[in-house]
C-alpha cells in the first residue's frame, strides 16, 4: 500500500495516516481489496483495476440443532411425549 501511496506525494501523507489504522481490520484478500479501491478513489485515479477475488475466507458451515420432538400443552406445562433419533424421520 506505501508503494500505491508514493505515486501522489500531494495527498500521501495525510492519506496514508487517515487510512492506516484500517490495515489492522484487514482480515483477508476482499477486505485489502476494499481499503485499496477506497485509497485510489481518494487519489482520484481515472484507470485503477483490481481483478480476482483472490484469497476469501473458507469458513466451514456451522450446523444448528433441530429440536426432534414432540410436545403437548398439559396443566400450564409442556410435557416431551416423543424424542426422535432422527430429525429427518
């Protein structure tokens, strides 16, 4: 990013320190993508490309539990009158 920053010595200072603590939000390849296209719209650079997704994060779907029963309204309660092994049966 310093390297990006250098082609416009008028606005790099200010820039690179309004801009620097956002590095530290950075978690993968996306979000240093944003922060680049951000600084170049400030820089009001005409052409500037960025291609590719590049490295995203590959999080593992997190499964939620079913409740797999049945229940009654009885006396102000709520008795289990059914547990299934199975929730898909």
């Amino acid at each position: 990013m310093e390297a990006f920053l250098i082609a416009n010595e008028k606005c790099q200072e200010s820039l690179y320190d309004e801009r620097r603590p956002l590095l530290a939000y950075v978690c993968h390849r996306s979000d240093l993508g944003y922060l680049i296209a951000m600084v170049g719209v400030e820089l009001t650079v005409g052409h500037s490309y960025l291609s590719g997704a590049g490295d995203l994060p590959c999080d593992e779907p997190v499964s939620a539990g079913l409740f797999g029963l049945d229940f009654a309204v009885k006396n102000g309660g709520y008795p289990i009158s059914r547990i299934y092994k199975d929730p898909g049966k």
